[in-house]
C-alpha cells in the first residue's frame, strides 16, 4: 500500500510508520529564511499490517552509502539488532523514539481510521448528524442542548484533530519519522511517537552550531610537575569518594572538539553513528524543530508551545533511557545514575557531574554542580560556627553581665512588661534568658561575622572557577546564547495588535512597545507593593498575637502558665510566622507567574528571568520580614515608663527581653530555616509524589502487586506518561537561594546555621537526584554556559550580608554597650557594674492613670522605684526620663562600628576577588592550546587538498585546468 506522498496530506494513522524517501531537492543558502529552509521531501506510508513487510529491511534516508545530496559517509545500514519493543524504540524494534507528543483520544482508532481527515468534511458530517438527529422519529427525541453540546465537542475535537494532522505533516515534510499508538493500554491517550534520521540530525546539528569531538586528541597537562603531583596525590586519597562511573576518571587526553559541519564530516569519527549523537541530543534537535514548526493554516499560527496550551497535544517529553529497577534492565545511564548518585547510602561521594550532564544536559549539571560546590564550602563554615558556639557555652560561666543577672544579691526590681495584668518582677528571673543570650552574643560573633563575609566571597570565585572549568570540559568556552525564539503568547498579542490597528487604518507593527505594556507594568508594580504591604500586615498581625497572648498568660491563675511565658510566647509566635510563611510562599509563587504571563515577554529566557525577579523579591519578604522585625524594629519604638507607645488603641509595643532581641531572633531564624527546609523543602518533596501515588492506585482500583504487574507491560513511552512533568529548575534554585541569605545574612546572631544548612544539602542533594531519575520526566537538555541571574542574586546577597551583619552586631546585640562601657565608663577596665549601667530608674508614682499593675504587692513588698532597660536620665535629675549622654555616645560608636565593619570587609572581599583569578590557569593554557590545535588541523587540511590536486594536476597536464576540479567533492547544498 502507498501514499502519494506529502502532497496528498495524508495524516499518520495508528499503526503507522512514515519514511523518508531519502532524497532532499535543494538546501537553499540563506538559513535566516525558516520558510524557505527545506523543500517539501516525498513520503510513503508504510502499514504494520501489510503482509510480507519488514520494517527492518527497509532504506531509510541515509542509511546505507554515501548520500550525495548530504555529503554524509555512513558505515552502517539500517540492519541492526532488534531492541525489546517495551523499549524506547518504533515497533520495528531499530529506530529509537527521540520525543514523544501525546493527545487526547475520543474515538476508538476503528472509527477515526475510517473517518475522513478533512475538517470540512468531518464539519459537514457532525453536521448532518446533528440534523438526522432533529428529524422527527418514532423514538423519543433528543435534548435538543444535549445535542447542541455534542455538535459542539464534535466539533472541537475534528478542530484539534485539523491542527494536528497538519502539525504532524509539517514535520514530516522537515524529515521526522512519526509513528502512532493510541489507546493500547492506557485509555483515552494517544502517542505520537517521533524520531530523527541520520541525515536529520546531521543537518540540524550544523544549524545549531554543536560542538562534537573530532577524531583527534591532544594530551591535557595539568599543570607543573609539583601541581601534577599534588593532583595526583589528593585523588588517590579521595579516590573512595568518587562514583564509580567513566565521566569522573582524570582525562589525561581530551578529544578536540569542533562545530559539526557535514562539509567536514571525515573529521568526525562516525562509525557508529547510534553513539555519535546521543538521547541527549538527538531530543534536543527534535526539540527545536518542534520548536519553530508552526501550523499555519489555522486563524492564528501555532506551534508547539500553542498547541499545548490549547490541549491540541496534552504533553511533549523525550523519553529516558531504560528501567532503572528491572532485574533483566539493559545498561544504561539512567540506571547508573539511580545507582551511583540517587541513593542516600552514598551520600558522602560526589556526584557524577560529567554523566549528568550527559543525561540531562548543561543546565541540570550546573545547577547540580553548584549546589555541590555550595554544600562543599558549607563544611568549613559549619565547623567555624560549631566552634563559636562552643566558645559560648565555654565561657558562659565567665560572663560578667549575664553572672550579674543572675545574682540574687543584687535584688534589682524591674517596671511591668505589661499595663495591669503584669506586675514588678524581679531580674534574676531573666537568668536562663541571659545565659542562653551569651551563646549567640559574644565576641566570637563579630569574627565569624567577618569570616562568613570572606567565606561568601570564596564560594563565588571558587564557584567562577569551577564553572570555566566545567566549561572547557563540556566544549563550551565558544558558545554564545542565540536569541530564542519569540513565545507563542508575544506571537498571539503582536498579532492581535496589528489586526486592531489594521481595522483601524493605520500601519501595522511588529512588536510590543513599552506603551503597550504599560497596564501591565502598572498592574505589577501595584500588585507587588500590595502583596509586599500584605506581607507586613502578616507580620504585625503576629505582633499583636505576641502581645495579647503574653498579657493573657500573665493573668491566667495557672502558675505553670505565669511561669514560662516568655517561652511559649517567643515559640508559638515563631511557629505561626513558619507556616503563614509556608503558606504564602505557594500563593506568591502564582501571584509572581500571573504576573509575568501578564507582562507578555518575548523570548523564554526573559520570561524566565523576570518571573524568578518577582518570585524571588516576593519570597524574600515573606521569609524575612519577621526576622528583620525582630532585629531592628522590636524593642525601638516602645517609649518608656509612664509615656509608652500604644497601637490600635491599648496594645502597647512589646519590648525586648533584658538580655536583648538577639535570642528571639535566635529562636525565629532557627524555627524558620529548620521548619522550611524540614516542612516544605524535604517532606513536601517526598510525601506529595507519594499522595499522588496512592491516589493514582485508588482511583485505578489496583493494589500494588497488580499495578507491578501492569508497569511490567507497558512500553518506555507510556512509563514515562505516568512520571510528574519537569517543572524546570527554579523552585530548587529559590529554595537554596533562601537558605543562602539565612546562612549569611543573619549570622551573627546564628552561628549554627551553616550546619543545619550542610546537613539539608547533603539529603537534598540526593532528593532531587532520586525526584530527577525516578519521578520525572525527562527534561529538554538545554544548553547553558553559567548559571544565570542566579549568580546575580547570589553576588546581591553576599554584599547585603555585610551591611546586614554590621547592622545587627551593632545595634541588636549588646557587643557595642558592653565595648563603650568597658573603655569609657568602667572604673576598673572590666564588665563589673554594666548591667546596673544599662538600666534606668522610673518613679511608680508617674504611671499614667489605669496602667499601674493591679497587685503593686505581688512581690510582698510596696515599690517605689523600678528599672527599666534604656539610657536615659533618672526622675530626680533636671531633665527627668530624657534621653541621656551615655545614650548619644553608644549611639555613635554603633554607626561608626557600622561604616568601619563595612568598608573593611569589603575592602578584604574586594581584595580576595582580585587575588583570586577567574579563569584557573591550566584551564587557560589548555584553552590556548586547543584554539591553536585547531588551526594546526585546518591548515594540515589545506595543505593535503593543495597536494591532492598538485598530484591530479601532475598526472594528467594535458587536461584543461578546470577538469581537475571535478574530482574534488562538491557538495550541492
């Protein structure tokens, strides 16, 4: 049985294959002309059913010989082993699927093989049904809407069905091979399976400009001798911690790699071409065909993207490798991934960047590979951070200010914490508070504050000059971003902008201007500053919960209550700041992508860094608000004694503890990063996938064993079906970009941060690699150099980190009080008196009316004086209760503290990044080499052509000089 071709447009039906005819009429030179790139191929259609017909026998295009019109030598013909058809290859068992499109199926294959493919006709059918249907008849009639409604739904699907018969012939007339299976096994989906010929490949490779290895190899020297063998000797000792895969052995010779070119294909070694491109690649040149075929003869031009989002095709995906838990699995990488990288057992080893790469492609191995760069420097700064928490439960005891506290003796009466229900309180019963504090506030503080500021420096060299390395080894020093391709959503408003104006009368444009988005900057720009006011009103909201609750406990008759206030207070208001976080971190997440989708940006790549902008500014002030709050705003603005400051009528401003605000946003900071990384990051990750899981099995209505048995059956592709859709990189990239600020940007007052962040990383590293190989699809293996505007927000966040840090030593903890007092005020040089120092004297008898405490006898004695914690003149003095000269002078040290630590540490940082060069020099060496190696190649070429036709020229003088030529392949492109 055949077709007449591509003219005819004939769609593929089920069951069947369409081959290339092999010979393309003419390449046309100008490759910025998609139109007219290609001319329409011949194609016959090739039935499973037919009798006495192999696929396997079949000529496929430039499968066997020396094609001509590709000027492409080939070793092998289409004759290969047969692979398990349940594998991820056509039912002939030798083509391998390179994607896979899937749709929706309403009718069985019986009926729409015998139906016609013409829209009009299949219109004129629906219609005519509808109207046989509406002929009176001796059986009841139908709803009349009901029949409306199925007219309707015939409708669409033959629409959808219109689109993706000519979708599909297009991409037969670029050189596809398509096959389809609808409704074997899974129900209601159809498979459109396609894949790339050789000559396929070999063209687009050229077009995308993909650098592949060449025949020849050049030794890659390491450096000096004594760098050689430092080298050599670390590896040895680490060898252990190595995966036990070929990407991660020390190359000692690398191939020479250069843009494949069909003109040049005797450079490349192509005898075995199933090898030469690999999955990886050859989803990717399918990819973008994909990408730039439009079906046109629609009312608006659509392609993939389009396509999608209408529900014309359900999902697109290229397919994984093979099983990966399968007793009798072929070897494959994605098995050796799930086994040397997707395992928790190995979480000490480092993962295999190289195969990563190899399997997902660039962009999944960076962010992998920069997670495990961060995760690698997180160990040096964990260790500091335990070692200045030890120092603080060291000399705890030592303490001079918290010893003070905690001496009875001193019998210092402190004002309420609160009008009425509070009462006088002794400030030995700030004692644990105080010791806790001098854990976090201590001088090892300030020098772990500067030494995360140099270690956040380090890691961003470190990280630059991994990523060259990464880059010459992955043949990318060359690659340069093209401009993508515009997004189907710009298409459609551009489009629907010139049919306005051209209904108007006036001129056609072809792009979105600034004037056209302005409504939806607009709309930005107020959403963003709503949702951000929303964000304070969440935290002041926990404001107030802070002071109610507090004031409820102390008058509540439970003296284990009155007890332990202070403890319930700080952790329950924390735990609702984590999960209202928790909370709004989803609904921002959609607010930032409305958002985006509304402001329409042209290419992908925009569209992907605007949307992790407003993700990022939203999630960042949902996370740290609170903590900003409880580091410099509690405890500023609550006035004094007698004259508070009062909110929403007599909520009066909470304040902090004696010991200072450092320990509450101690205790915030740790509930916050320890809850969003335990909560939302690991057990989100881990138990939805499983949810989905079992409601999938419910709703199957199989148990596990049954549901075994029928995974065992299905083929690569409809495995694949049933995986989660890659959802792209950036909610793990946000989720760590999060954590990074925790670690650096509030240090100070929480040194054990870094370790909690090393112990996250480590698990989380092999989450995403078991939730990349296990529970997704396979993603598209984009190709990408660095790491983005990740590295942006990265390097932001380090910067701020200082001033931030500077800010909270300052002003939040008491390291600059007890240093003013200790070389001005103290008569002995030492910390004796300070706390004394710190506190202010209040007369009870200028309460205002009704906020003096109800029981004023509730320390069994009547008061007359109480302290409060503030510099400030005492009653008895000619300015009472005014802001003090002690007051002014702390004030100053702490902004000169500020400027100093800041433009120091910056000054040391700046220093490290100049000192640290970018680009490693034997990268830069063998970078050098390889530009010269190729020239070296292209040269050696020249000069054996000139010899060839000196040699031809030689044996035969007689012939007139334009004969030579013809010996010489040409290529008729």
């Amino acid at each position: 049985m055949e077709a007449q071709g591509a003219s005819s447009g004939r769609a593929v039906q089920p069951g069947e294959t369409y081959l290339t005819d092999g010979r393309q009429e003419e390449q046309l030179g100008e490759l910025g002309e998609e139109a007219d790139m290609w001319q329409n191929e011949k194609y016959r259609s090739v039935p499973e059913e037919d009798e006495g017909l192999d696929l396997g026998d079949c000529k496929i295009a430039g499968d066997i010989g020396y094609d001509e019109d590709d000027s492409i030598l080939l070793r092998q013909t289409s004759k290969g082993p047969q692979h398990s058809k349940l594998g991820p290859y056509f039912q002939d068992g030798q083509r391998r699927i390179d994607y896979v499109l899937t749709y929706h199926v309403e009718k069985s294959a019986r009926s729409r093989r015998s139906s016609s493919n013409s829209f009009v006709k299949s219109l004129r059918d629906s219609l005519s049904r509808s109207f046989r249907r509406s002929r009176p008849e001796p059986r009841p009639q139908e709803d009349p809407e009901i029949a409306a409604q199925q007219q309707k739904l015939d409708y669409h699907e033959d629409d959808m069905r219109f689109r993706r018969d000519e979708f599909e012939q297009k991409l037969m007339d670029m050189g596809l091979e398509l096959e389809k299976d609808e409704g074997n096994k899974i129900p209601g989906v159809g498979f459109l399976k396609i894949h790339a010929p050789w000559s396929v490949l070999c063209r687009e490779a050229e077009f995308m400009k993909l650098k592949m290895p060449t025949i020849k190899k050049y030794d890659v020297s390491p450096g000096s001798n004594v760098v050689e063998k430092i080298n050599l000797f670390v590896h040895k000792m680490t060898a252990p911690l190595y995966p036990k895969v070929m990407e991660n052995r020390v190359q000692t010779e690398k191939h020479l790699s250069y843009p494949f070119s069909r003109e040049k294909q005797h450079l490349f070694d192509l005898s075995d071409r199933d090898s030469f491109f690999n999955s990886k690649i050859r989803s990717s040149i399918v990819f973008e065909i994909l990408k730039r075929t439009k079906c046109t003869k629609t009312k608006y031009a659509m392609g993939i993207s389009s396509l999608l989002a209408n529900g014309v095709y359900t999902s697109a995906y290229p397919l994984h490798d093979g099983d990966i838990d399968a007793v009798h699995a072929e070897p494959n990488d994605r098995k050796l991934l799930y086994e040397e990288w997707a395992s928790y057992s190995i979480f000490y080893k480092y993962q295999p960047i190289g195969l990563i790469r190899k399997y997902f492609g660039e962009k999944v191995g960076l962010y992998f590979a920069w997670l495990g760069v961060y995760t690698q420097m997180l160990i040096p700064a964990a260790i500091v951070g335990v070692i200045v928490f030890l120092y603080g439960c060291a000399t705890v005891d030592d303490n001079i200010p918290s010893m003070e506290i905690c001496d009875e003796r001193n019998n210092i009466t402190m004002c309420p914490l609160c009008d009425r229900a509070c009462s006088y309180w002794k400030l030995v019963t700030a004692c644990g508070t105080a010791r806790a504090s001098h854990l976090f506030d201590n001088t090892a503080t300030v020098f772990f504050s500067i030494f995360m500021a140099l270690w956040a420096t380090m890691f961003m060299e470190h990280w630059k000059r991994r990523q060259m390395r990464l880059n010459y080894i992955w043949d990318l020093t060359g690659f340069e971003e093209e401009e993508n391709h515009p997004r189907a959503e710009y298409e459609f408003h551009v489009m629907q902008r010139n049919l306005k104006r051209e209904a108007s009368s006036k001129p056609g444009k072809h792009k979105l201007t600034c004037t056209d988005r302005m409504p939806a900057y607009m709309t930005i720009l107020i959403l963003m500053c709503f949702m951000i006011c929303v964000t304070f009103v969440i935290v002041f909201g926990v404001v107030l919960y802070r002071i109610s609750i507090k004031t409820a406990l102390h008058m509540s008759s439970a003296s284990a209550f009155r007890s332990n206030v202070r403890a319930t207070v700080k952790t329950t208001a924390a735990v609702i700041n984590l999960i209202i976080i928790i909370i709004m971190d989803e609904i921002y997440g959609y607010v930032a992508r409305w958002l985006t989708v509304k402001e329409v940006p042209k290419t992908d790549k925009s569209f992907e860094e605007r949307l992790i902008f407003k993700t990022f500014v939203l999630k960042f002030a949902n996370a740290f608000t609170p903590i900003v709050y409880l580091a410099f705003f509690r405890g500023r603005l609550i006035g004094r004694p007698g004259k508070y400051v009062y909110v929403v009528g007599s909520y009066r401003m909470e304040e902090c503890a004696h010991a200072g605000c450092l320990m509450e946003l101690c205790i915030q900071l740790c509930i916050t990063m320890l809850g969003k990384q335990l909560i939302q990051n690991n057990l989100f990750e881990i138990g939805i996938p499983k949810l989905k899981k079992l409601i999938r099995r419910h709703k199957s209505k199989m148990d596990s064993k049954q549901e075994e048995e029928f995974h065992k059956t299905l083929a690569r592709h409809e495995k694949d079906h049933f995986l989660n859709p890659y959802v792209g990189l950036n909610p793990e990239y946000m989720e760590m970009i999060i954590q990074f600020g925790m670690v650096t940007l509030f240090v100070a007052s929480f040194p054990l941060a870094p370790l909690f962040a090393l112990l996250n990383n480590i698990i989380e590293i092999r989450l995403d690699a078991k939730k990349f190989v296990t529970e997704f699809r396979r993603p598209i293996a984009a190709r990408a150099k660095d790491i983005g505007i990740w590295y942006n927000l990265l390097r932001g966040l380090s910067k701020t980190a200082v001033i931030v840090n500077a800010f909270v030593i300052s002003f939040t903890s008491d390291f600059i009080p007890r240093l003013v007092y200790q070389y001005v005020y103290s008569p002995d040089g030492t910390l004796h008196g300070f706390v004394n120092h710190t506190l202010s004297y209040f007369n009870v008898t200028d309460f205002q009316p009704n906020t003096h405490p109800i029981d004023p006898m509730f320390l069994g004695y009547e008061v007359q004086i109480c302290r409060y914690k503030d510099y400030r003149d005492p009653p008895w003095s000619d300015t009472p209760y005014e802001l003090s000269r002690e007051f002014w002078n702390i004030l100053a040290a702490r902004l000169a503290f500020v400027i100093v630590f800041q433009n120091v540490v910056m000054l040391m940082s700046d220093f490290v990044d100049w000192l640290i060069p970018d680009i490693p020099k034997d990268i830069s060496v063998q970078i050098h080499k390889e530009k010269n190696l190729i020239v070296e190649l292209f040269m050696k070429e020249e000069q054996d052509k000139r010899l060839l036709r000196n040699r031809q020229s030689n044996q035969s003088p007689y012939r007139p000089r334009s004969r030579p030529a013809s010996h010489v392949q040409t290529n008729n492109h």
